[in-house]
C-alpha cells in the first residue's frame, strides 16, 4: 500500500508540474512579459486568460494532479515519502505528530 501512496503522489506531483510548465511554455510563445508572468506562482493566474484557449486542458491536468497529490499526502504518503528520502541519504526529518492530550 505504501507504495501506491508514493506512485500516486508522484504523479499527481508530475502531472501539476507538466501541466504547470506547458503555460509557462505557451505564455512564453505569446510574449516574453506573459512567459514571466506564467513563471510566478500566484500570479500565473493573470496570464491564464489569454492563454486559456491553448492550456485549458493542461490546466485541468495539472488540477487533477494537484489534487490527487494532497489526497495522497493526507492518506499516508508522507511518512513513506520521508522514509524513502532517508533511505537515499537526505538528512530531512518528518514533522512530530500532536502528543494526545
């Protein structure tokens, strides 16, 4: 299980990114100031609509991939993904869980 966890956030961490990248992509092709507006997280969301009839489907993907990565964090990829990590040698240490009160 912890498996399909990690495969399900690594592709909906892919999916975002490609679909991310294709409207940096074509922000780029229209003007070089829409490209660089495309590149800023939060503020790619100006940009979007002039570009929207090129990316919609690129922007739904990366919605959708977007979600299914949170949804796999929430249900346990983030333990799995920490220990994976360690286990390449990445000194990183996971967030303490609540102590019950």
């Amino acid at each position: 299980m912890e498996y399909v966890l990690v495969g399900a956030f690594a592709l909906g961490m892919l999916l975002f990114l490609v679909g991310w990248l294709s409207v940096v992509v074509a922000g780029f092709r229209r003007h070089p100031l829409t490209g660089l507006l495309a590149l800023m997280p939060g503020v790619n969301i100006v940009a979007l609509p002039s570009l929207w009839h090129k990316v919609s489907g690129w922007v739904i993907t990366a919605f959708v991939g977007a979600v299914l990565a949170v949804i796999a964090w929430f249900a346990g990829a983030d333990t799995h993904v920490y220990s994976q990590v360690r286990g390449v040698g990445v000194a990183v240490h996971a967030p303490n869980p609540p102590a019950p009160s």
